[in-house]
C-alpha cells in the first residue's frame, strides 16, 4: 500500500509543477568569471540572448550578469505577443561577487515562432 501512495504522490507532484507545457527544458550554469574591463567597468552589464532554430525547438542561450553563488530556476509564458523567459533564484544564498551565468531554455517552435523575446526576473 505504501508503494503505490508513493507513486501517486509523486505523479502528482510532477503533473503540478505549474510550468509551461510548451517549455521542454530548462537550464542554468555558472559561465565565467568578469573580465578585467568587466570588471573595473560595473555599469558594462550586457544580456546577451541567442536563439537556435531547429526542426521542433528554438533553443534560447542567455548570458546575464548576477550576483554569485546563486541557482536559478525557469519558465515562460507569452504576455502582450511576446515570449517571456521568466527566470529566479532558488537558493538562499547570495554571494557579493559579480559573475555571468548561463541560462538555456528548449521551447516547442509553434509556441515560440516569431515573437519577439524578453527576458524577466522574477
């Protein structure tokens, strides 16, 4: 009896996540440290964000600048036509160090074709 609440328990929880169905995967990763010109110069803090389209999926590459020692987790939605690349912290922890991070987004191509792309923390 134990193994089949278990199981049902965890069927549910996945099925309840609350993300975007349309989102098949997501991904972030500490990049790099700053360079030495990032570095001396805090108001260079670019956002870069590439998309890659495939056959199925556009694959989204963002490089952001963040406080360190942090995760992120993330989702999107389409607000006002555009594709929202919303993204947050999920650690407790936040290090005084500025470095850049590396966030990738798989989306199904129908939900993401030809919308202009955003990207939000939440």
């Amino acid at each position: 009896m134990g193994k089949i609440t278990f199981t049902f328990l965890l069927i549910a929880m996945i099925s309840c996540s609350g993300k975007n169905e349309n989102l098949v995967g997501f991904n972030s990763s500490y990049s790099r440290e700053l360079t030495e010109d990032e570095f001396h110069n805090r108001n260079y803090k670019p956002t870069t964000i590439t998309a890659t389209d495939g056959k199925e999926f556009v694959d989204f590459e963002i490089q952001l600048f963040q406080a360190g020692c942090m995760s992120f987790e993330g989702d999107i939605e389409i607000k006002a036509d555009t594709l929202r690349l919303n993204y947050w912290n999920i650690t407790d922890e936040v290090c005084d160090e500025l470095v850049v991070y590396k966030l990738n987004y798989r989306v199904k191509k129908t939900y993401a074709e030809n919308l202009p792309v955003e990207l939000i923390r939440k």
